[in-house]
C-alpha cells in the first residue's frame, strides 16, 4: 500500500522510515527543499502536491504531520488534485472544533478525514506511536492495519466520532503538562537540598519499581545524563496550545483543574522576562512593611 506523506520534520521523517520498515511504499513532500533533500535517498520524494497527488488507481491516503497553524492552506493547496474516497489524516496538534469543521467540509466534497491524536515524540514514530483516532468507523476499519503497524502493541484505538481524537490528545497534553511539572519541581527541590543529589541515579532509581515510574522520567533521566546540571539551558518552556484548549473545554464543562490550569500558567511565567507581577508584589510589600526592594543592576 502507498503512503503519501506531508510533513517531513522531526516526526513525519520518523513515521516515514517506519512505514517503509512495515512494507509500505512512501511518498513524502514537505515545502522546505532542505528537509526534502534530506530524505531523498530513503524514501520517494516529491516537490509538489501536483506530483504527490498525481493520479492513482487505488483511493490514495494521505497523511499531514504538519503545525496546525498551516493544515488548513495545506488543505486548500491540495484540494484540486484530491479525489473522491481519498482519505485525509490530520496527525498534528490541531484543535478538536476545527478538526470537526474540516471533516465536514471536506466531506461536503466526498473526501474522507480522520483526526489522529499522536503521541510518542520522535523515538515513537520511529518505533511505535501511540495513536487515538476520531472519524467514520469505515474510515477508521480501512487505516487500522496501518495505525497497528506503526504503533505500540495495543498502542492505537478509534477512540470516537470526528473531533474525538484531537479531544483525546488534548486531554493527554493536559495531563502531561501537570506530570511535567511535577516532576520538575520535585527535582527542584533535590537540586536545592543539602544533600549532594546524583539527579540521573535517582530518575533511574525511581524508574525500577517507584509508582512514579514514567516515560517522563526516563525522558529526565536522559537528560541528566548528558548534562546532569542542565547547564545552559534556558527555563523558557512552550506550549502547543493543547492546555490552552482543555482549560477552556473544561471550563464550558465545569470541571475543576487546578494542577493542569497552573501547569500551563508557569509555562506562560517561564518566558516573562520583566517578571512585572513580581515588581507589584515588592512595592507593596515595601509600602505596608518596608520590605527590601531589590533593584535591577
């Protein structure tokens, strides 16, 4: 069977080499002619949505793993060489409501689209994913073969109707961002004690048998590894817009999450350079106790 694959980064370039491992013929595009080049001798390579959608005989599938910001210029940049029948999979980072919008409208042109929750960062996509689908069952039955070759065992489920599986993922990015910040501010602590930590011996520790035991600390413990005082690293953290997206759904729901809302609200403190709540905070703190005021040198 034949992949056509856009999006040729960091996953989409992992994803490709394991579908050819699984047997599938890929062919990829992405618009960055450097990405391109770096593949050419790995897979098919295409420099343009008229050469990928060049016609076939079979309904063709074609999988983006592209920022979400740009799935919909990608859609309509495509549109004209797409068939009926043909499927579309949207593997990024895209919010549910308008992963719903476009399943319809490319349904209004009889062309199918699934929304697939992916996780598993670059080492899952070369070596097993793990993959929430939203779509028509039919839909979803005609790509499961694929889906279970390129995920972990038991690694891919059709979780609902379309939007489900960017809901999943956005519930899955929720979670992760309050474990992600609880592990690092437990590490904060360590790095602050008396005690002279070997921070990578501990996620090891903690990885064999702790109830802690994670992905996430495997992924720290790496990093430890390599640079144990994560020298040079810079504390700014982003976000994809996912815990941006659950707060609000939860909200509409009136469901209490205080860990993943403040998770995300340190992501956003990460990158405030004037740190002005701060400076509020010591003025008045001066004002009513003649507290210090530490001046900016």
């Amino acid at each position: 069977m034949r992949i056509k694959l856009v999006g040729l980064g960091k996953m989409g370039s992992n994803l490709a080499l394991n579908l050819k491992d699984h047997g599938y013929e890929v062919i990829g595009y992405d618009a960055n002619e450097q990405v391109r080049n770096q593949l050419k001798d790995d897979i098919t390579i295409v420099d343009s949505f008229k050469e990928l959608l060049k016609s076939d005989h079979k309904r063709r599938i074609i999988w983006l793993l592209i920022p979400s910001q740009i799935v919909d210029k990608v859609l309509e940049d495509m549109l004209p060489y797409l068939n009926e029948n043909d499927i579309v999979i949207d593997g990024g980072n895209s919010n549910f409501n308008i992963s719903i919008r476009r399943y319809h409208y490319l349904k209004s042109k009889h062309i199918d689209f699934v929304d697939l929750g992916t996780s598993g960062g670059i080492k899952g996509a070369s070596h097993g994913l793990c993959l929430m689908a939203g779509g028509d069952k039919d839909v979803i039955e005609y790509l499961t073969p694929i889906f279970n070759k390129v995920s972990v065992e038991n690694g891919f489920s059709h979780v609902g109707k379309p939007g489900a599986g960017h809901f999943a993922k956005m519930v899955h990015n929720g979670i992760e961002y309050g474990m992600m910040q609880a592990i690092a501010e437990g590490f904060d602590v360590l790095e602050s004690s008396p005690y002279e930590f070997d921070l990578n011996q501990i996620t090891n520790l903690w990885n064999h048998g702790s109830v802690i035991e994670s992905k996430l600390l495997e992924h720290v413990g790496d990093a430890f590894k390599d640079n144990p005082k994560l020298s040079g690293i810079e504390g700014i953290i982003d976000d994809s817009g996912y815990g941006m997206w659950m707060i609000e759904e939860a909200m509409k729901l009136k469901v209490s999450m205080p860990v993943i809302t403040q998770s995300l609200y340190a992501r956003y403190k990460s990158r405030d350079e004037n740190h002005f709540a701060e400076k509020v905070v010591a003025a008045m703190r001066k004002e009513f106790g003649g507290h210090a005021v530490y001046k900016k040198k």
